[in-house]
C-alpha cells in the first residue's frame, strides 16, 4: 500500500533529513496563519529493478493554497536546521588547506537554534544562533585533520560555510514571494507583541527586505576510535 511505503520512507528517513515533514496538525495549524508559508515533502517515482518506487527528496513550498516553488534536499536540511528540527544526518565540506583538497563528512549529533528578532536602523532584523555538535564521519585524506590545531581550522570553515548556506536558503524564501518557512513572524510575535501588531498588516513586505544575520557554533567531538585517521598500507 503506497501510504504505508510513503510512511515507512518518512520514518526511515528521519536520520539523514533531506526533506522537511511537519505532523498534519502542525501543518494545518501553520496553514491557518496567514502570515506563515507551509512546507511539505516532495515524491517522486524512481525505477528500481524494473518496479517503481516512491523516493522523497526535497520540500515544496505553498503559500495558502498555492505551490510557489521547491527546496532541493540540502535546503531542505539547512531550513530544518533554522527551524530548530535538525535530528540528525551529516553535513560534507571540501576542506582546501595544506595544498590538498580533503572530503570530510561529519555527522550531526544535536543541534540547537534559537531565533532572536533586534531592532537594527529603525527596522526589525533576525538573528539566528546555531549550535552544533559533530563527529568524524568519513576522512579521506593524509592530513591528519583530527589534530587539534587542525580541527580548530576545520571547525571554523565549516562554522563560515554553514552560515553561508543558512543565509542563502533565507534570502531565498525572501526573493521568491516572500515565504516565511520558519516561523520568524511567531518569534516577534513572541518577543515583541506591541511592535508585531503593527507590522502584521504588511508582514510579507517587511520579511522581504528584512536583514538576517546567523551565528554557527560548532563543537567537533572524538570517541577513542578517531584520535587518529585511519592509513591505507600500498
């Protein structure tokens, strides 16, 4: 039965996050609010084997009853992150040092965001601070990136890059149709009530236009097996 597939994959799913699945009740409830955009996940039919499957990759966006457009699978996963709903899957960087271009995967262990709305030149801005711990994935290189010095070089390019991403998946939801997925309007409603009544009216306008900052803090922690990367012998 289709519905039981498409539920098995959601629930199996849920360790490398690549689509953003709210509960139906979350979902309508966020449909209610006319000044939130909603998100669901994306199917689509892959062939395997000779028999069709359904694969969920990525997140559509609705704006009341429409579709504007789609998050592809690691948009998906950085708006989960801003959205405090990361529970896990890795996060990869092409690490450049030392004249060597390193794969390095690491995996995400929790997360924690809090959404912080300021005033900044007389207009309402957001500020998101991440924090995230993570383990050594997949190393593959001779440099040995687990070396503290190393790591703390790694740990702030994947600090910078993360940031990047979280910036350009939010100026995204801005430029197109003005689509707040991530409950920014609930955090000034939260923090600021007075200014939020005042703003409600022509929140689509304001979100377009307002500055976002993020902030990634990352911890990279080690078990006794990853004191060390692993040698291949020739």
């Amino acid at each position: 039965i289709t519905s039981y597939h498409l539920n098995d994959v959601l629930k199996a799913d849920e360790s490398m996050p690549k689509f953003i699945a709210d509960e139906f009740v979350d979902f309508l409830g966020k449909l209610s609010i006319k000044t939130n955009s909603v998100v669901a996940p994306v199917v689509d039919i892959e062939i395997s084997e000779g028999k069709k499957v359904a694969k969920t990759w990525g997140s559509a966006v609705f704006k009341k009853d429409k579709l504007l457009y789609f998050l592809d699978g690691e948009e998906s996963q950085i708006s989960l992150l801003i959205r405090n709903k990361l529970k896990g899957g890795v996060f990869n960087i092409e690490e450049k040092r030392f004249g060597e271009k390193t794969k390095i995967t690491l995996e995400v262990f929790s997360s924690k965001v809090k959404l912080k709305p300021v005033m900044e030149n007389g207009q309402v801005a957001m500020q998101i601070d991440a924090k995230i711990d993570v383990g050594f994935a997949e190393l593959e290189s001779s440099i040995n990136f687990i070396d503290k010095d190393k790591r703390e070089l790694l740990k702030k390019d994947m600090e910078q890059l993360l940031v990047k991403k979280m910036e350009y998946v939010v100026k995204k939801t801005q430029k197109q149709s003005a689509c707040d997925i991530f409950d920014f309007n609930g955090a000034i409603q939260r923090k600021m009530p007075d200014y939020w009544k005042g703003i409600e009216p022509k929140w689509d306008e304001i979100y377009k236009n307002m500055p976002v900052h993020a902030k990634v803090t990352l911890q990279i922690k080690l078990s006794s097996s990853t004191q060390k990367p692993i040698k291949i012998g020739e």
